[in-house]
C-alpha cells in the first residue's frame, strides 16, 4: 500500500487483540485479531450482542485502553499521538454533559482545554449551536434539557476542534423511538455538511443499516469481525426507513448476527 | 411566592401552638421555673440581657467561625491529598472514621492543659477537629465520585490530571463541600459552646448558661439557650444563602 492511500484512511486497525486480566484465571479476550479499515468520509457501524467488544474496539481507536497486540493508526498517526494532537470527537450514550456550565461552555470545552482564545471560542461554539439547532438554548444549563437536546450538544461538543473523525458509542442508546430517528437524520445530515468520518457503536439493526455504508457485525466470546456488510441505499430519507433495499440490508446484518461464534461457518452453509 | 409562603406557614402556625401551649401549662399547672420556666419569662429575660446576649452570641459564634474556617481550610488541603495519591486516601479515611467516633469534645480539658486556658485558642482547636472529618469525608467524595464516562471524555479531549482536577474533579465536589458544611457549620457552633464548660474565660454563650443556671436564673439560662439556637441557626442559614448564590447548576436537585 502507498503512502497516499494510507493518509486517504480514517482508521486503520491491523492485528488487534484486546485481552483483559491477561494470565489471570479471568483472563477475557474482549477483541481477537481485528482487521477494520475506514476510509476518509465513510460512516461504519459496529454492531453485535453485549460482550462482543464494539465498545472496547471503539475506546481501543480513541486510545482511551491500549491494545494488547496489533497497531492502530488513525488520520494516519499512532491512536495515542491521534488522541494528544485531537484528531478525533467523541460522544458517549451518557450525554456527560458538566451540569455547572451551561450549553454554550460545555460545547466550548474542547476549545478551551486548547487554549483557544475566549472569543474565538464563543464563536466556534456559537456556530455548533446554530448547526445542531440549539442556538436558543446557549445559556441554559444541561438539566434544563431534554435527553436529544443534551445528545446534541454532546455531538457539537464532539465536533469542536474539527476533528476528521466522530467516535460514537451507542450515542441515541439512551433516546425514544421518535428521537432517535430524528438524531439519526441529523447525524447524517452534520456528516453531509462537515465531511467528517464517524464509527458508530449500537445494537439496533435499522439504525446501523440506516446510517451506516458499511455494518460491521461483531460476535462475543472472543470478540471479534464475523461480517462486513456494505450498505447501498443512496441518499437517504424518511422514504429509506419503508424501502425495499432497506428491509433486504435489514436482514443481511440480522442473518449475519445469527450466524455467531462458532456456528458462524456451518450456518453459512447450510444456507448454501 | 404564594407557593414560599404556603412553605412557611405550617411551621410558624405549629411553633405559635407550641409556645401558646408551653405558656398555658405552666401557668395553669403552676410549673415552678427550675422545672420549665415559661416562654414567657424566658422571652423577657432575652430582651431585657440583649446586649448580653449579643456579647456572648459574638464571643461564641467567633470562636465557631474561626474553628470552621480553619476546620474546613485543613479538609480542603487533606480531601486534595487524598484524591492525588490513593495511599494518603487509604491512610487518612480509616483514620478520619476512627476518629470521628471519639468524643472529641472530651479532649477540651487536654487541650486546655496544652494551649493557653485563658485564650480562645483551645476552643477553636476542638471546633476545628470536629470541623474537619464531615468537611474531609464529603469533599474527598465529591473529588473522587465523578462519573467515569466524564473522565473518559476527559481523556479523549487529552487533558491532564491537573486539568481533570480544576475543570471536573473541583466543580463536581462542590454540592459536596456544601453538604459538609451543612453538617458542620451548626457543628462548630455546638463545639465552640461546649467547650466553653471546661473552663476559661466566661464570656460565651456555653459560660454564660453554665453560670445562670448554677446561680438558679432559670429564666437568663434559657434565654441564652434561645441566643445559641439563634446562632446555630444562622449559620446553617448562611451557608444555605452562599450555597444557591454560588451553586445555581445544583437547583434542580437540591432537597434543603
């Protein structure tokens, strides 16, 4: 591979192993020898059942946890140099909000722990606000907000620095029905107007189908990549979530999350 | 407001019945005052002695202030310790829980040996101890207790222990700190009282019913009963006031 084509990626894993309590009568191996590669301006899903490790593959990209074996390299550097220099945004299922700053400040945050100047921190800010639609809502204080209004902020807090890519653990795990497709909407349309790379965590297949142009299907014990799944559902909109193609992605990633551990292989087979 | 005054009135109505009943019996059952002197008399003894009671009030609640800022000043300085390094955390929290269970207005007399009886400072040290664990124990808590995905957050947007320190750890103690100082700031009171009935000079509030009540003034002693509750009172008061001014965020949960 050239040196072109590695800067072209987002995040590329190779040979990544997760063990916890390694030697230890515990021992886990939360990830097993994971090969993930993200292009600039794709958006991945990472799904599969509880245990599977898609959190731990996320926090292992952010350097939040160390791999145990294997390299990470993300906008093209090392995940801890990634990490120290803000390549990346991230936003939890909690919206982690500080309580004692309002709105507008906890989008500043990131900015602040920069060193940026206050005014010019005000602006950036102000103008994530105005993107995610809460402009109104700057001096309020996090409680004062509904579960999507304070998920918001956390993606605007996430955007921030203008990192290329957004890490995104189970964001809309926590939001109703209703809400969480109105997020969803609205995550695409911020990726649509900031370019932006994103790994999104969830376990819910539409909405992984529904976001993503490709679903990676993860299965527990050891955690690991059974499938990758690519999307293609073209621009989307409140007419996607009724379309044929959409139900067909649907059920590829649900076959394909059936088809777990060992299993995995004669499963695929007797469909065959 | 309608809602603030429909708090309030259900107390006062009750202390209104209390003192009217207080009143009756006494007068009714002829109560002599060395049992139960009446509100009365008790009232009447506060007023006409107000300048005294300011005095005693002022010497007493000096002494608890000084002992709850030094108190709380040393649980700062100690929870800041025990949040960076983990062993001096495991040292002083058994330590801190020991001795919170001693009576530590016992050692008033010691410390009276050891420091200079006719000064105030013996006092203000048993205030300080007493002072010290609540603020101590709660202010580690609040250092300590913050929610992992926030430190997590922390981490991701590469901030440094110092940073996590002054932009999460101290803003998420501060409810805590209030909450100590809830408990201690009445405390102090209570201790700078006490203490004054181990000796030293008589200017207190704790000297002044220890004397009033050994020279049979039933009346003057509780009348600086009631000037003790006032200043009880409003220290707890003055720190609630600081604690909505400073802590607006805390609102939506606040239960006092």
């Amino acid at each position: 591979m050239t040196t072109t084509t590695t800067s072209e990626l987002a995040v590329q894993a190779s040979g990544v192993w997760k063990v916890f309590n390694e030697g230890q009568p515990n021992e886990v191996t939360a990830l097993q020898d994971i090969d993930l590669t993200v292009s600039r301006g794709e958006f991945i899903s990472l799904i599969g059942p509880s245990g599977c490790g898609k959190s731990t593959l996320l926090r292992v990209i952010a350097d939040l946890t160390h791999a145990t074996k294997g390299a990470i390299q993300v906008a093209g550097m090392p995940a801890a140099q990634a990490r120290e220099e803000q390549r990346y945004g991230m936003a939890f299922q909690q919206a982690a909000l500080f309580d004692w700053r309002t709105v507008q400040r906890n989008v500043e945050l990131p900015l602040e722990l920069q060193g940026w100047a206050k005014d010019k921190r005000q602006a950036r800010a102000a103008e994530l606000l105005e993107m995610v639609q809460l402009a109104d809502f700057a001096t309020h204080r996090p409680w004062e907000l509904s579960g999507g209004m304070q998920q918001r902020v956390a993606i605007a807090r996430s955007l921030a620095v203008d990192p290329p890519l957004l890490l995104m653990d189970e964001p809309f795990g926590a939001l109703d029905e209703m809400t969480r497709e109105r997020m969803q909407n609205e995550l695409l349309r911020i990726r649509q107007e900031t370019g932006k790379s994103i790994i999104f965590v969830t376990h819910s297949i539409p909405e992984a189908v529904y976001l993503s142009d490709r679903v990676v299907v993860m299965s527990a014990r050891p955690g690991r990549i059974t499938n990758i799944i690519d999307v293609n559902l073209g621009s989307r909109n409140e007419d996607t979530r009724e379309a044929e193609s959409f139900f067909e992605s649907v059920t590829a990633v649900r076959e394909a999350l059936r088809g777990r551990g060992g299993g995995s292989v004669s499963a695929r087979v007797g469909e065959v | 407001m309608g809602e603030r005054f429909r708090a309030i009135w259900p107390p006062i109505l009750i202390a209104v019945l209390f003192l009217a009943a207080w009143q009756l019996l006494v007068v009714v059952q002829d109560i002599k005052p060395y049992l139960l002197p009446s509100p009365s008399l008790i009232a009447g003894n506060f007023f006409s002695d107000l300048h005294l009671m300011w005095a005693a009030a002022l010497y007493t609640g000096t002494t608890a202030l000084l002992g709850l800022m030094f108190g709380t000043l040393l649980g700062i300085l100690a929870a800041l310790l025990a949040q960076r390094f983990i062993v001096i955390n495991n040292l002083i929290t058994p330590l801190a829980a020991g001795l919170a269970a001693v009576p530590i207005i016992a050692l008033t007399p010691i410390l009276n040996n050891m420091f200079n009886i006719t000064s105030r400072t013996p006092r203000v040290l048993v205030t300080m101890i007493i002072v010290f664990f609540p603020m101590f124990v709660n202010i580690t808590r609040g250092l300590i207790q913050v929610q992992p995905v926030q430190l997590e957050l922390m981490r991701s947007m590469n901030a440094n222990p110092r940073t996590v320190l002054r932009i999460l750890r101290v803003p998420n103690a501060i409810p805590f700190f209030y909450t100590g100082l809830k408990i201690a700031a009445p405390l102090a009171v209570i201790a700078a009282l006490v203490a004054e009935y181990f000796g030293g000079p008589q200017e207190g509030l704790g000297s002044r019913i220890a004397s009033a009540a050994a020279n049979t003034a039933y009346g003057r002693a509780w009348a600086y009963v009631v000037a003790s509750i006032l200043v009880g009172l409003l220290f707890y008061l003055v720190v609630i006031a600081v604690e909505r001014w400073t802590t607006p965020w805390t609102g939506h949960n606040r239960s006092t």
